[in-house]
C-alpha cells in the first residue's frame, strides 16, 4: 500500500501509528511520544491485526527505554513497558511472541554489552520482526496461490493485508499473489462488523491492487455458498492451538462450518508465530470481549434503543477438522495438525 504505511519508525525518535479507525475517509497518524501511546493505540484498535499488533509493540517496547540513563532505569522502563504493552490485547499471540523476542535479548545481553550497545540491539531485534514478516507474507502467498490455483472466486473475512501485517498480508497476501498470477476472478469481502475491517480496510486494498471484489454482508455466506459463487474461503489468524484449533475474528466459526456443509475448501494463512505450541486445543485460547458499546453503536450514533445490552466477543474459535489447510511461510499443513 504505496504512501500508506501503517507504522512509521525513523532517525530513532520519530514513531507514526497510521490510526486505522479513520480509514478511508482519513490518512492521520498518530505520533507517539510515549510506550503509553502505543498501548492506547493497540488498545483502541488505531493499529490492529495480530502481526501488526506483534510489530508495533516490539518498536514501542524499544521507545519504551531508549533514553535510559543507567540500567536501574532501564530495567524500571523495560518491565513497565512490557506489562502496559502485553495488556492491551489477549488473543492475538503474536503480541506475545514479539514481547518476549525482545525480553530474551535482554536477559541474554544485560550483562555482556554496554546499555548503549544493548539498546542497538533491542531496536535492530523490533525492526528485524517487521522484515522478517513482510518476508514470510511473501511465501504465504507463494504456498497459498499454488495451492489454490484451481480456485477462482474466494470469500475472505476482516483485513489480513498491509493494514494486519505490515508487508503483503497473509490470507489477504495468497489473494494478492492469485491476483497477480491472472488466477483470480472475484473476490468477496465480508464487511466485519462492528469495526468493518473488511468494507473499509480489505477494500481499500484490493482497489488499490485493481482486484475485482464485491463486498458482502456478514451473514451473506449461507446464500452465496448455495448459489455456488464461491470456491474457497481464506481467512487470518490471532492464535493457532497445536492440533490446529484457530481463534480469529468472530464469524470465522460460522464461514468454516458452513463451508463444510457445502464443500467448499476452508483455509486458515498466518506465520508460524501465530501458532501457540504451549497450548494444546481451544480451550486454553483466551478470547476477547470488548465493551457493549462497540456493537450498539455504529461510528458515533446509537442504533438500539436506549438501555439495550450486548455482547462482543472479538474472536470466535473455530475446530481443526473444519478446516482443510493451515498455510505458513514454511508450507501447507493439511488436516490433521500436530504443531
Ligand atoms: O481485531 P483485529 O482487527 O485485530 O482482528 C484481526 C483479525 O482477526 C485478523 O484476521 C487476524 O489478526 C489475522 S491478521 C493477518
């Protein structure tokens, strides 16, 4: 996405967050002056996506400490900054695996390198995660058009591309590729409600890559699988258990069961850093729940009548055997999984 980076880090002091909330009426930045200001912009969904989310936080984890002094200070802002960062979302594991990227490099080099020396090396480690993704969004893409080469409608869900990972994207990437090789002939986007990451963001994309796409509501499914207008379903995810269980973003459960029922090939793309192998099945996923009021509101204005409740889980969690691929930078693994 040309000219629309969704985060900015340069001459070490200058760190943009692209505030995606605004997309795309609106290209704003935030400017982040403190580790707080990433929280609160990884919290508020400003940047979202569970690799972006990985990759905004190891850069804000770096602005955390930089101007440390001495390493009592160091190490006061370090933990600080790893608690407030680690708090702001609980599903997408990604987040967890860029922290902790970066915490074993410090108990590693604490007391072998100079703080200065350390520090170089923190900030080269957050900036490695960010390259080494835009790299593995490259060989999704490579895996998953090959294997889906036969496939020329896809329904994909929420956003997965630039805007979720900071290079081509994931399941949003393979649809770039299958674009690019001449494969694709439509691609429908369900609009994800209530934060609408497909109508505004996924679409943004695709136009931007001159993809023919129409987007769908997201109870659309039912009616374009018996009509036989869709091939394949990609979609993203924030946490792959070991025997392949996913959570990713609610309504995922619903495309994978029904596109059992009429035999349409169900595929899940994401790094490996998103599959959590200290986690057996679904059940340990911690899933997210955000305020009522995210779902009773569309923008600024209220839509249910006054006094209506809610519920708004973030994610859903959808079984293994519903689905026929999980695609990785490192190849297609098919059902069954043993991660
Ligand atoms: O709540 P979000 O917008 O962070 O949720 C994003 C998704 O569910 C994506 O599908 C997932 O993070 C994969 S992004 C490559």
């Amino acid at each position: 996405m040309d000219g629309y980076s969704p985060i900015v880090f340069k001459d070490n002091d200058t760190f943009l967050i692209l505030d995606q909330r605004k997309l795309p009426w609106k290209k704003e930045y935030i400017n982040v002056k403190e580790v707080n200001d990433v929280c609160k912009a990884i919290k508020d969904m400003a940047v979202r996506g569970a690799p972006l989310i990985g990759i905004t936080a190891a850069i804000g984890l770096y602005f955390g400490v930089k101007n440390s002094e001495n390493w009592d200070e160091f190490e006061k802002k370090f933990n600080y900054s790893y608690d407030c960062l680690s708090k702001t979302r609980p599903t997408a594991v990604n987040l967890f695996f860029a922290l902790n990227r970066l915490k074993e490099v410090k108990e590693e080099k604490k007391h072998v390198l100079p703080l200065h020396k350390l520090m170089k090396k923190l900030r080269a480690t957050a900036i490695g995660i960010w390259e080494e993704q835009k790299g593995q969004d490259k060989r999704i893409g490579e895996f998953g058009s090959e294997y889906l080469k036969d496939k020329r409608s896809i329904l994909t869900h929420c956003n997965t591309g630039t805007f979720a990972t900071g290079g081509i994207g994931t399941a949003l990437g393979i649809i770039k590729t299958m674009h690019k090789k001449g494969l694709l002939s439509l691609v429908y986007v369900n609009e994800t409600r209530p934060y609408l990451q497909g109508i505004r963001l996924t679409a943004f994309e695709l136009k931007n890559e001159s993809v023919d796409y129409k987007i769908v509501t997201d109870n659309s499914c039912g009616m374009l699988f018996r009509e036989g207008l869709v091939d394949a379903v990609i979609v993203g995810a924030d946490r792959i258990a070991r025997n392949g269980d996913t959570a990713n973003k609610i309504g995922t459960y619903c495309l994978a069961s029904m596109c059992k029922r009429h035999g349409i090939t169900f595929v899940v793309a994401a790094p490996e850093s998103t599959i959590d192998r200290t986690i057996d099945n679904l059940r340990q996923i911690p899933v997210e729940e955000r305020s009522a009021e995210e779902v009773l509101k569309i923008g600024d204005k209220y839509f249910a009548p006054e006094g209506s409740k809610a519920i708004y889980y973030s994610f859903d969690l959808t079984d293994a055997k519903l689905i026929d691929a999980i695609i990785t930078e490192k190849g297609v693994y098919e059902y069954p999984y043993r991660f």
